[in-house]
C-alpha cells in the first residue's frame, strides 16, 4: 500500500473537522485523554506545559484511543501552555508518524513527509494568541486504514524560539472492522448482517447505568412482561443508553406527542444481536421502549419525520411499514445510542433481550460486575419511583415471545 493513499483520509477541510468537534462538544464528551508531559527543544530546563490527544466517534460519550475501519472519527489535541505563554502568541505543529515515516500537517491540513529535522518543521496554525487549555482539530472524517498511528503535538512561542512538544507519543489504534458471520432475514423483509450466531456470552456491556436509576421492577406486575421497567432516579434528567452487544437496528417505531393522553415524542428500538441463518425461530433481539433522544443517525433512519408509526387516532393503525429503518445502522457493544427521561407521567422506560425470539430476565445474561449492580436494583411496584429495592427481588415473570 503506499503512504500516499494511506493517508490520504487525513486531508480534510478544517469546517468538517470544527463541525464535528462541536457535535462532541454538544454530547457533552467525558475529558478521558491523558496528559502527555511536554519536552522543551531549544532552551534549557524543564517545563509545565503538556498536551491531551484522543479520538472520539459520534456514538461515543468518551474519548477512545481505538476505532474501526468504517467509523467516523475525530481526532482532537489540546495544547495546555506554561502559565507564563499565556496570552503570548505562537505557532502549534501536529505530527503524525505510521510505520517508520513522519508526516507533518500544515496549514491546509495536508499530510507533509517531515525528516525529522525541527528546521524543517511547518506549523499547522500560525500566529495562535495561547489560552490556558485550548484545542484543535487533527482529523475529521471516515477511517478506512487499518494500523497503529502516533500523534505529536507541539507550539513555539514566537518571543522564545523554542519548541515544546510531547516526545512520548499518543499512540491511536485502528483496528479491522469485524466481518459479519451471516445474514439473517428480519423485520420487514430486510436481510441484515450479524456478528454472532448465538447470544451466549455476547452481552458485554451494560445498557445503562445502575446509578441513573431509582429502581427496577418486573413487567409482570407493571404493566407488560415482556419488559423490564426502570425507573429515573432524577425527574427530568437524562439517563444514558448503550448496546449491550453487537447488533444492528432492525425496527424503528415512532410513537409522535399524542395529546392529551400522551405528551411525549419516543421511540422504540429494536436490535438483531445474534441468529442462526439455518434456525428460523433463532433470533435474539435487544429492545428499548421510550427513548426520548435517540442517537441523530438511528432519528434519521425513520423515514416519516413527524409522522407517527404506530399512531393513536382516530383509531389504532401500526403502520409497520413506516417502522423499517432506511439504513443498516451497525452498533457494537457499549456504544452509546441515545438518552431519555422516560414516560411523560412515570418517568420509566421499558427494556427487555429475547433470545431465541422468547424474552428472558435481561439482567441475567449481562456479563459480570453489570449483572450483579442491575439485579440489585430490583424491587416491587408498589415502591416505585424511587424506591428503595427489597434486597434479593427475583427477576421473573419472562419468557414471552417478542
């Protein structure tokens, strides 16, 4: 392969790299990055300044230092000065080295070869007046380039002439997307891709947070026994949602603000995360009920904007045909797909995985430490919303068909 078209997914416009940087900034991203120390090159003795350098994909809540070809990625650096730089301006260099060869981006964020002499180094922003903790757009777009990438940030303050950068480096992982095992046929018709074949030992991640909940309680003494139903902690506040395995959004219903019995705008999600091609009757789905703020790009998959599906009045209709997302939208395990406050009235939100097309305890088949905090949540109806749980609950009343 060579270098040149190995990198060419670095040389995008600094617009698309801000745009989604601000998106980030408008998840309210976790600060997860490491502080790198920074060397001084050209004066003598030590220095406080250090950098932070990582990456993060739409449907992430944190930065990461690893991604998959096909992600959408951003990779971000922010430049943390000695006191004294503050207010002072410089210039601020980015490096990127892949395999034995340096690369420098300058101004137009092109990837420049560098030989590693400093005179030869090109900044990437010019004349920058330094704050106290100030960040800047690496890179922005699809990764397609599977390998191990270290990032190099550094400034020269232009009343000093020396260079301060990070020599230990942050070291990016891009990885092989997984391949799907099969192709299965589902909801509406669709064949879809899958990443396993049987739910054993696939639900890795916790599809909430314990500490976002005042409760949980069994459906069959709730309202429907397919689902488990969780109830906020906080009335008004979001709790966060993730995938708790591999899958892909198979169904996608809309139930719009339904005044006045309903004031509300959710959706429900419903995820393929195993089945066997050659078992009809194998499916293992994950399902979510009352999102009030789905990830943008699952949003979009429903086709019908405002438009229901089901809709209420004047009589029921299901509108099935409105519920087949536009796109195969594949999530992995722990990925974050979007937030809610519950029900307009309760605050609750419904969840529940079948396997094998028949609904089983969700909280049973999670990996451990998500299965024992979840469990461990669970009380009778009558202490809903806020609790608290009866020690030892049983999670019961399970096993009908989705």
């Amino acid at each position: 392969m060579k270098l040149r078209s190995a990198f060419a997914f670095f040389a995008t416009a600094l617009v698309a790299a801000v745009l989604l940087v601000q998106q980030a900034t408008a998840q309210q991203i976790t600060e997860t990055r490491q502080l790198i120390p920074a060397t001084r090159y050209g004066v003598t003795g030590t220095t406080f300044a250090s950098f932070a350098i990582g990456l993060v994909r739409p449907q992430d809540l944190a930065f990461r230092s690893s991604a998959y070809t096909g992600d959408t990625i951003s990779v971000s650096g922010a430049v943390l000065p000695e006191n004294a730089h503050i207010g002072k301006t410089a210039d601020v260099f980015a490096v990127i080295k892949a395999g034995p060869t340096f690369y420098m981006l300058n101004t137009s964020r092109q990837l420049v070869p560098w030989n590693g002499a400093v005179a030869t180094l090109v900044p990437m922003v010019k004349d920058v007046v330094l704050k106290g903790d100030q960040e800047f757009s690496l890179y922005s777009g699809l990764i397609n380039i599977a390998g191990d990438f270290a990032f190099f940030m550094g400034y020269k303050p232009q009343d000093t002439g020396a260079l301060y950068y990070n020599a230990t480096p942050q070291m990016l992982h891009i990885d092989p997307a997984p391949q799907p095992v099969a192709q299965c046929l589902s909801y509406g018709g669709r064949t879809v891709p899958v990443w396993h074949t049987s739910a054993t030992g696939i639900f890795t991640h916790a599809p909430f947070n314990a500490e976002d909940l005042s409760m949980i309680t069994n459906g069959k003494e709730t309202n429907d026994p397919r689902f488990s139903y969780q109830w906020v902690k906080k009335q008004g506040e979001r709790v966060n949602i993730f995938a708790p395995a591999d899958g892909v959004l198979i169904r996608l219903r809309h139930k719009a603000r339904n005044l006045p019995e309903f004031d509300s705008d959710d959706y429900e999600l419903l995820f393929l995360v195993a089945c066997d091609p050659n078992k009809p009757d194998s499916q293992s789905i994950v399902r979510f009920n009352h999102i009030t703020n789905p990830r943008a790009d699952i949003k979009a998959a429903f086709a019908f904007g405002e438009l229901g599906a089901p809709t209420f009045k004047p009589v029921f209709e299901e509108h099935e045909e409105r519920q087949i997302p536009i796109t195969n939208i594949v999530v992995r395990a722990g990925d974050y797909l979007g937030s809610t406050s519950g029900t307009p009235v309760a605050r609750d939100f419904d969840f529940s995985i079948s396997i094998n097309e028949a609904t089983v305890c969700p909280f049973s088949v999670l990996a451990e430490p998500y299965r024992t905090k979840l469990l461990a949540m669970l009380g009778p109806q009558i202490n809903t919303p806020f609790g608290p749980p009866v020690a030892g609950y049983a999670c019961e009343g399970y096993g009908m068909r989705q």
